[in-house]
C-alpha cells in the first residue's frame, strides 16, 4: 500500500509533466521547419502524392482498409451515418 508520503511526489510530478507539455507546446507554435514547405510539397509530388483542396477527412472505409493491414477487422453499424449530413 502506498503511504502518504508518496502522493503529494506523485502529484507533483503530474504537475511537473503537465507544465513541461505546456512549454513544449507554446515552443511549438513558434516553430519554422527547416525543410521549406515548397521543397516538401516537390518531392511529394514526385512520389505521387497529389496535393487536395479543403479539408482532408478520414473516412471510415479508410479506416477498416488501414487496420485490416493490421489484422484489425471494423464492421460498421447499419445506423452509422458517415460524411457531411447537409
């Protein structure tokens, strides 16, 4: 059993993460890439892959192919509605 001593350290240190993921974040917002995005988008473009307007959504198709790779087989409920209702 844990003794009361060792709460307040574990929470601390909850604290301590909490804080630290915090920072990282804010770092992160400020942060520049040092492969420019245009150098990025050529050699994607050279490997196939085709740049899309809009937003990119994961479909749940996508999804069941992506995990029967992995042996992870996803049946989807008859009431599921999938996409955009409008």
């Amino acid at each position: 059993m844990a003794s009361s001593a060792s709460v307040p350290a574990a929470l601390g240190d909850d604290a301590q993460a909490s804080a630290a993921a915090e920072e990282l974040l804010r770092a992160m917002e400020s942060y520049q890439p040092i492969v420019p995005d245009a150098v990025t988008q050529y050699y994607l473009g050279l490997s196939g892959y085709q740049q899309q307007k809009g937003r990119l959504t994961l479909t749940t198709e996508d999804l069941m192919q992506s995990a029967r790779e992995y042996g992870i087989y996803i049946r989807k409920p008859m009431y599921f509605a999938d996409g955009d209702p409008s």
